[in-house]
C-alpha cells in the first residue's frame, strides 16, 4: 500500500487525524437511529408514517448539506463553515431529547442529515486534497465511519441497559458531548479560513460534461440507495417476519459495520496494488450475490454469513468510486457537491419506495425492490469499466 500519510506535513497531519475523527462521529449519530427510533417512537407514540418521514427527512438534509455545503465555503471560509455545520446537530439532538411533536422531531432529524452531509462534503474534498486523490486515504475516512456506525448500536445498547427505555436521550447527550469536540478539534486546524478564491475553473461546471462523473455519480446514487434501505430496514424486516430475535437482528446490524469496517481497510490495502475498476466491479458483484443469498434465507447461520459478505464486499464500493473521479472532484470545486447531491437522492428515495412497496404488496418485496438498485449500480460499474479515461 502506497504510504500516503509518511508525505504530510504536520499539520496536514492533524487535518486529517481531524477528519478521521469528525468521520467516527458521524457514523456514531448517522447510524444510532436504527437502534433509538423504536424507543422514540414508543415513548413519543408516533406512528410508522412519521417514523418514515423521521428517516426521510435525515437523508433529506444530507442532500441540502452537499448544497450548502459546496456553496458556504465561498462565503464563509472552510473550516467556519464545517463549524457551523456540525452545530446543527447539536441543536438536533437537544430537540429530540425535549419535545414529541412531530414537526419539531422532524427538523432534528433534518439538522442530524445538513451536518452529516457537510461533515462527508468536507472531509471528502479535504482528504482528497490533502492525499492528492489517494483511495487508500479515502479508504481510511470511511473506515473511520464504519468504526462510529458500528459503535453507534452498543452505544444505544449500553445506555438502554443503564437508564431503561429513556436511555436513548442519554446517548444523545453522549453525541452532543462529542460533536462538541469534534468542533474544538476542527477549530485548531491549521487550515485557511479567508474565502475561497472563485476562480473560473474553480467554479465552473464543465464538469457535467464528463461522461464518468456521471456514471461515478449513478453508481454512488444506487449504493446510497442499498445502503440507506439495508440499514434502514434489515432490522425491521427481520423482526416483523419472525425470522430473527430483535436483539440477534440488531447484533446484525452491528456486524454489517464491522466487516464493513474490515472491508474498507482491506480495500485500503487493495488501492495500491489493484485498479480502482477492478475493485469496484469485484464489490459490485459480490454484494449483488450475497444479497440473492440473504433474501433466499431463513437459516439464521446463513443470513448471518450473507450479511457478513454483503457487508464486505459492499465496505469498498463508496470511497473507490470518490477516489475514481478524485481529479474532477480537486479540479471544479462545485463537482463534490454535486456528486454527493446525486448519492444522496438515493439515500432519500430508496427507504420511502422500499416501504411503499412492503406496504402494498408484503416485506419480501419490498427488501426485493434494494436488489434491483444493486443490479443497476453493477451495470453502471460495467459501464464504468469500459468508458475511457477523461
């Protein structure tokens, strides 16, 4: 693996060490919903219309954040706005912890979905600038996000264990705690805060023009859907179908984040030594298979080895694709945004169609319906392999 991290500078160093960090939060506060909604919902009595709205509205404010996100620093400077940014969950977590009304908790969970957004926005284009489009490096971030989503549900656990049914509010106390020094961390960052230079490339949309930004930003937007509804639903899925206890499904979801976290590494080592269209259609193709597997399933010892592959071969997918187009990405200021924004679409769409679709025609098929997106993000990574570099 190519040793990207020897070549940094010290305070390049620190920006990164910062990223990473800021990453393993994000993961925690991002992926703790699955765990905590429930709980929230029991105790603010909601129902599953406004539970899905809650969800919604996460992946909605993600998808304003890579606006924003890719805007404000124009204005504000980098580092005041990822400052700026990450506050919004604060304020989330504050609102959920003391009221239920509806409108309100939606807000939150709006607010939880801007920071998340800004905080993949930024550390996105910082590490690929910093690294010079290094997907090993890229590989690191992510895997940090996978660390924080798989501490998300023991943090949920431990704090349910301790206080009782209300611990969810003191693990949002616990997030709020760490997203504060996550603020004190980026506010040392040695990284210039006058606004950015508009220059005409900096700025320009030529872009749009390349056909693998735009088959790179579909590959992301099927990812995100599959990810988003996996995560969203496996949980659910495998209760209300009496194929798994609550607590073993919710040990699933831990585990999913685990291997992720081991694929992710793996495919930081991989970076060095493969293509990066190599790696993706390898990913690609594995997570399309053990997902048949996992929906074929009953057994309990099956349905946790196809999580266990599904997750890996899954882990790599999103950071490869980043670091595919990572030259675009550091050339035109607005592609970053822009990519995400198409991603996030996903992430927005997928959960609401996967439930839709279980509503009105039963829970096999709506899980069924996540398959098709990873059908169509491995066609895209075909298509992927055969386009010629721009």
């Amino acid at each position: 693996m190519d040793n990207f991290f020897t070549r940094l500078t010290k305070d390049e160093k620190y920006i990164l060490f910062c990223c990473y960090f800021v990453f393993v939060v994000n993961g925690v506060y991002s992926m703790i919903f699955g765990s905590i909604l429930p709980l929230i919902s029991s105790q603010y009595s909601l129902n599953d219309a406004i539970c899905g709205a809650l969800l919604s509205a996460h992946q909605a404010g993600s998808l304003i954040a890579s606006f924003v996100a890719g805007i404000l620093p124009v204005f504000m400077g980098r580092k005041k706005s990822i400052i700026f940014l990450c506050t919004f969950v604060i304020f989330a977590f504050l609102i959920m912890i003391t009221t239920k009304n509806p409108l309100l908790l939606i807000i939150a969970f709006l607010f939880t979905g801007i920071s998340r957004g800004s905080c993949s926005n930024f550390n996105n284009y910082v590490v690929n600038d910093i690294t010079h489009q290094n997907a090993s490096a890229l590989n690191f971030l992510h895997s940090s996000f996978a660390v924080g989503a798989l501490l998300a549900p023991i943090l949920a656990m431990a704090c349910i264990r301790v206080f009782g049914d209300t611990g969810w509010k003191q693990a949002g106390f616990v997030i709020i705690f760490l997203v504060l020094l996550a603020i004190l961390f980026f506010s040392k960052m040695k990284l210039s805060d006058k606004r950015e230079d508009e220059g005409t490339k900096d700025l320009s949309y030529d872009f749009l023009k390349f056909k693998k930004f735009w088959i790179s930003s579909f590959i992301l937007f099927f990812y995100l859907c599959a990810e988003s509804a996996i995560t969203g639903w496996i949980v659910k899925y495998f209760v209300d179908t009496n194929i798994l206890s609550q607590s073993y499904a919710q040990g699933l979801s831990s585990l999913l984040w685990a291997v992720m976290l081991i694929g992710r590494l793996i495919c930081a080592y991989l970076a060095g030594r493969f293509s990066k269209k190599a790696i993706l259609l390898i990913t690609s193709l594995g997570s399309c298979v053990f997902y048949i597997v996992l929906l074929m399933s009953e057994n309990k010892t099956i349905i946790t080895l196809s999580i266990a592959f599904l997750g890996l071969f899954m882990s790599g997918i999103y950071p490869t694709t980043i670091a595919s187009v990572g030259k675009t990405l550091k050339s035109y200021k607005m592609a970053m945004g822009t990519i995400l924004v198409t991603g996030s679409l996903g992430g927005i769409l997928m959960p609401t169609l996967c439930g839709a679709i279980s509503h009105h025609f039963g829970k096999l098929y709506g899980m069924a319906s996540i398959w098709g997106a990873i059908f169509l993000m491995l066609a895209l990574v075909f298509a992927n392999v055969l386009i010629k570099e721009e």
